[in-house]
C-alpha cells in the first residue's frame, strides 16, 4: 500500500505528518501530550492479546503451509476500530493503537519461528515447546530494547525523512477510523467465516479433494503427459486462495513462473536426459530417474536449485542495502549517549527508563546463554553419542549468547531502517548470515553434531526474532508519534503480546509437526523427505541444509544445484526480475503456486469490475480485508483440523471425514510402535468426482468473494456519502 501524499492525508492529522519540518517547526500530533484521554485499559489489552493469539496461530500456520507471511497489523487495526465501535462507550483512537501495538507481536514473532524453528525439526533434532518458548521471546524482548534507544532518532529526528510506508497505510487506517462504519470490519468478519467454512469441509469434511492434478482432471491426455513428467496440479483451499488475492497479480505471476521453469521444464528435461540411468549417484544418494515421479525428481534435484536462489537472493538483498548496513550499524552505539530519562519530557516522547532497557538486555542474554547450556549439556548426538562436559556446555552457552546478543544488537538497527526506508525487512538474508557465522564460531570452539546445530538454530531463532520485532516495533512507534500514543505504554505492553505469541508458537509449530510431520517417507526412494505437500516451509528448509553441509558430512549435501540456484538468483537480479519471489516459485510446489495464482487472478478481475471508478476502488480496498479474513478464518479452522488429528486424541478427524477413510493403524518407527492416521479408502464418489468439485468449489469461493466485495463496496460508499453529507451540513 503506497503512502499518501500530506496533500491526500486525512483531515484530522496535522499538514505536516508526512512532510519535513522547517526550522523551529515542531509537530503536533492528533492527541497532544496534555490531553490524557484512556489508552491502556482493560479493553485495549485484552482485545490486543485475543489479536496475538488468533493471528500468531493464523501467521504460522500460513508460513508453514504456504511459505509466505501475512500482514496482521493492517487486520488487526480495523478490528480495533470495528469492536471498538461496539463497545457502550466508544474505544478512544489511543486505545486502537494500543490494541494494534500489542495484537502486531502475533506476525512479527510468528515470522521468526517459522524462519528457523521447523529447520530443527527438517535436521532431525526435537526441540521442547519451552526451549521454543524461550527462543521467541527472549528475540522478541530484544528487538524491544535495542530499538527503543533508536525511537527518537528514527521516528523524531528523521520526521519526514523515511516515508514509513507500512506505517503510513496503518496510520490512515486508524484515523480514518475515527469517522469510518462499520462496513470494513463486517466484511472481514465475514470473509473470516467463509474462509473457516471453506476449509472445514474441503480439509476437515473431505467434501471434495483438495487437490487437482492435470492426470486425473484431463483424463487419458493427463496420463500421457504425467507418463513424461509434465505435472500440473493445484491446492483447493481458501488458505492460498487468500494468499494470492493479497500477494497481487503480479508477484503471484512472478512466484508461479518460477514453478513453471521448475516443474514444466526442469523437471521433465532432468527425466528425458537421464531416464535411461538406472543407478545415478547424486549427494551420497542413488537413483533411478525411470521409476521416480515428477514429485520425487523435484525434491531430489529442482528443490536444492530454489533453496540455493532463495540464500542468494537474500545475501543480495543485504548487499544491495549496503548503505543502510553500513550507516545504521553505528546507530546501535549512538542511541545510548546522553540516555538519561529527562524528567521534563512531555508525555508523547516517554520511554522506559535507559537503566531498565540496559537491565533486560542482560538478563535476556543471560537467560539465552542458560537456554543454550541447557541444550549441550542435555544433548546427545544419536549419530556419535557425543555427549558435552558441565564446562563444555558453559563455555558453548556463553559462546552462544554472546554471538546472538551481538548479531542482534548489530542487525536490529538495519531492520528499522529497511522497514522505514523501502517498508521490507531484509530478515532472510540476514539470518542466513547469523545461522552462517554461529556455527563456525562454535566449530571454532569445538562444538559438532546435533549440540552444534541445535544452538545455531536457537540462535538464529532469537536473531530473527529479534530483526523481525525491531523492524515492527519502529512502525508502532511511527503510528504512535503521528497520532499522539505514549511510547513507554507501547513498549511494556509489546512485551506481554510477544511473549503470549512465542507461547502460540510453540504451541503451534509442535502440534503441525505431531498432525502433519516436516518430514515424510517419500515412497518412491523409502527416505525422508520435507513434507513439501503440507509443510513446506521454504527459509527453514534452506536454513537447515546451510546447518548440515556446515556441521555434517559434506559430501551428502547438493552442493552443484545450490551453486546453480545462487547463478539463478543473480540472473534475475541482473534481469530485474524479483529474485525472492522467482526462488519461493522454483522451490514450492506447483500446486501451492497455482492456487496462490489462481487467488490472485480472481483478486484482480474482482478489482476490475463495477460501472465506475470509485466502485472499482471500493471493491479493490474491499480485497485487502477479504483477503485477510480468508487466510485468517482458514488458519484458524485449519489449526483446529491439526489438534483433530492428533492420534493421542484419538484422531476425532476420521469422524467428520466424509470422502475419505481415516483409521489410526499402528506403525514401528525410531520411538517404538506408534499410532498414526493413515488413509485406508474413499467413497465411491469422491474416486470419481473429487477432484472436479474441487475445481468447481475453488471456482465458487471466487464468486464468493466477487459478492463480498461488492456488498463491501456499496456499504463503504454509502458510509462515505453519509459522512460528506454529515459535514456539508
């Protein structure tokens, strides 16, 4: 969303929010320090926290499934606004920001535990939901108090400076509010429910499949392409049905092009060259490229081409920001000269205390060393049955926490600059290098193995998370400065709502590892696999493989596909083409792809329909909160669907499962017998026509949405006419 000019900005906000101060010009926000109107109450932070737990689950469960974050900020602010309205006595506009300050931890520590944590589970190591607890909010606690001696640099000093473009869309939500109805938050609630409704019964019921593939859908000409592994296939849910539609046609097109080279060239190119070898040796594995399927001949050989482009792409997004790097690493160091708390300062510019800012940093460094202690002196690698000294473990723990304080502590300032500057947070790039230089600091130490990797990834999650929770956090503090908010209410509270939203993580991450598994038995070579049909979770997969080729066995890693991936991402660089996105196209599987088109495709001709320009807009800003609803609704509902098949539940799914048979069957595995939902048959229908309503289903939730947006349209205009006749009069 483009950040509106001062001459377009809304009426309540001063001439000069968007513009540079003259000399002697000072700024005056919405709510002046003296006006001491209700901002942190029962309300604001109950509504703040129900946020956190409803978006932390929406956020990583779309990353997992989808391996793209949504934006909950924006979602979060119109619901402040519409329940807010609700309310006997109306919510003030500080209350909102507060609501939306604390509701926005949800995205923002989500995005870094699904970054790095599932890459524990790809790497074969079992991380305790308390060891992910702790990671996420000791990073989250971080990014808080490295970026609060920065607040008034960045959002005071540089007013005017830095366009601040996902705060500005943020801040025009929330005082347009002010004199809004409440259409926006009716048409979210909505699309909220249809999006639940949706994927209840395609995931949950099993009403229709939710695939469809070109070999069952096109018959006997199906079969003959599948034959040459051409593979087109297609994932009916309202998840990546809303994922597109916010993504936008373009970069949907760009990520689906990606999976076009991947599956419609690469792989039936790899098949028509080497089908004829029976044993080819490839990373300390065999294959027979005759008897694998377009799925298994991607994961083998195309998917470490994507992991290779998405590093690359992201070592050349830190590249590219060389002058935000270089200038805001020393802000770290000058934010805390003359950090004195001024006893005369006015309400608005209020921080917390530089002593008490000083004292959590430490503590959560200490806490990040114990963590790590814990992890070595409790690890045993399964593979050497190394084991780590009470001495050893003390010395990697300090080693640890003093590696990610320091990465931390230079990288939050570049997250904040990067967010304020272009309104992207170059995170993947640099976590890679965190994960990078973590581990051959502790090989240099001698720590290997399983020991190793776990604390590199600890590590790496605590720095994502931290990256993540500065670049946010200077957007709160942006919105707060124009509308008036106090900036100490601001930060204690983000505190509660990251640690709420770490608890939702490591709720969340384990419970899809338990239902779905990150790693699955590929059943044409017999070994595991990422789980790419369900959890494919792109930056952890590239995370883990950067882990095993530093700490294990060389030789096992494709060191040639990651190598032709990094040419890939610097041609498209060279091209102009967005590289990340190409990267996500060529490593996720086409079928994620072509629905999250598909979403976006219907997205824009939705956008494009209606008699008049201003219907047109309407429908088209009506997208963003149908969108959003849609993958909320649907993480929701598909979270519930995860915890239903848990078989220590008993599996209560294969009760509600309609076109397919689920029974939990007993299996050996590496723990002992263990009970596993399988799917043992289908009903004579679902055979026959499941993947034909899913098509048509997934055609109907487009309609769906065609009929959302337009009664949000006509109620949005509707609202603004009343308004214009309210001030005419």
């Amino acid at each position: 969303m483009e950040a509106p000019s001062a001459a377009k900005s809304n009426k309540l906000l001063p001439s000069n929010a968007y513009t540079k101060l003259a000399p002697g010009e000072t700024y005056r926000p919405i709510v002046p320090a003296e006006d001491l109107r209700a901002e942190v109450t029962k309300w604001s932070v109950s509504m703040g926290l129900l946020m956190v737990v409803i978006f932390s689950a929406a956020c990583v469960y779309i990353a997992l499934r989808a391996g793209s974050g949504i934006e909950a900020a924006i979602p979060i602010a119109i619901l402040a606004i519409f329940f807010g309205k609700m309310k006997k006595v109306r919510s003030t506009i500080l209350e909102n920001v507060i609501v939306q300050s604390v509701g926005q931890a949800s995205g923002v520590v989500a995005a870094g535990a699904a970054f790095l944590v599932p890459a524990l589970y790809i790497n074969q190591v079992q991380p305790a939901w308390w060891q992910i607890l702790i990671a996420c909010f000791v990073g989250g606690a971080l990014g808080i108090v490295l970026i609060i001696p920065l607040r008034k640099y960045f959002v005071r000093d540089l007013h005017g400076d830095l366009p601040f473009p996902e705060a500005t869309a943020i801040n025009e939500i929330l005082v347009s509010g002010e004199s809004s109805g409440p259409t926006a938050g009716k048409v979210l609630i909505v699309a909220f429910l249809l999006g639940m409704g949706y994927d209840f019964l395609t995931s949950g019921v099993n009403l229709w499949s939710e695939m469809v593939t070109s070999k069952t859908l096109l018959g006997g000409f199906g079969e003959q392409m599948s034959a040459q592994r051409f593979d087109l296939s297609l994932l009916g849910i309202a998840a990546l049905f809303g994922l597109g539609y916010i993504i936008g046609l373009r970069y949907a097109a760009i990520i689906a092009a990606g999976s076009v080279l991947a599956y419609l060239v690469l792989v039936p190119s790899l098949y028509l060259v080497a089908s004829h070898v029976t044993d080819l040796h490839f990373a300390g594995k065999t294959y027979d490229i005759s008897k694998l399927p377009s799925s298994a001949i991607f994961g083998a050989f195309v998917k470490p081409i994507g992991i290779g482009a998405i590093a690359v792409s992201g070592l050349i997004g830190i590249i590219r920001m060389g002058k935000i790097v270089a200038g805001s690493v020393s802000l770290g160091f000058k934010g805390f000269k003359g950090g004195g708390a001024a006893a005369d300062e006015p309400r608005t510019q209020l921080d917390m205390h530089p002593r008490n800012v000083i004292l959590i940093q430490l503590a959560m460094a200490v806490l990040l060393g114990v963590l790590f202690f814990v992890v070595a002196i409790t690890t045993t690698d399964s593979a050497t049955g190394q084991t780590y000294t009470a001495g050893d473990a003390l010395l990697y723990g300090v080693v640890g926490a003093v590696v990610g304080f320091i990465l931390s502590f230079l990288f939050t300032p570049v997250a904040a600059q990067a967010i304020a500057t272009v309104g992207t947070n170059p995170v993947s790039g640099m976590t890679l290098i965190t994960v990078a230089l973590t581990i051959l600091v502790l090989v240099a130490f001698g720590l290997k193995g399983l020991g190793g990797m776990f604390v590199a990834l600890i590590v790496g999650t605590a720095v994502c998370t931290a990256l993540s929770v500065s670049g946010a956090l200077i957007s709160d503090f942006k919105i707060g400065y124009w509308i008036g908010a106090t900036p100490r209410n601001q930060q204690r509270w983000k505190f509660v709502g990251i640690a709420l939203a770490a608890l939702v993580c490591a709720f969340v991450i384990p419970l899809m590892d338990s239902s779905y598994g990150f790693l699955v038995t590929d059943p044409a070579t017999h070994q595991l696999v990422s789980n790419e049909k369900v959890l494919p979770a792109p930056q952890a997969n590239m995370i883990a493989a950067v882990s095993r080729g530093l700490l294990s066995d060389p030789s096992s890693q494709p060191w040639l596909m990651y190598g032709v991936g990094g040419v890939v991402a610097i041609v498209l660089f060279m091209a102009g083409v967005p590289m990340l996105a190409f990267a996500l196209g060529i490593y996720l599987p086409i079928q994620i792809n072509m629905a999250v088109l598909f979403g976006a495709f219907a997205g824009f001709i939705i956008g494009k329909t209606g008699g008049s320009e201003r219907v047109r807009k309407a429908r088209a800003e009506a997208g963003t909160l149908i969108a959003s609803g849609l993958l909320a609704g649907a993480a929701i509902i598909g979270i519930i669907i995860a915890v239903l098949r848990l078989p220590n539940l008993g599996a209560p799914i294969r009760h509600l499962s309609a076109g397919i048979k689920l029974d939990l069957v007993s299996v050996t595995t590496d723990k002992g017998v263990q009970q596993v939902l399988n799917e043992t048959g289908s009903a004579p229908y679902y055979e026959s026509h499941g993947q034909l309503l899913s098509f048509l289903a997934f055609v109907g939730l487009a309609v769906a949405c065609f009929f959302l947006a337009r009664w949000g349209a006509r109620g949005q205009i509707a609202e603004e006419d009343a308004s214009a006749k309210k001030e005419g009069n």
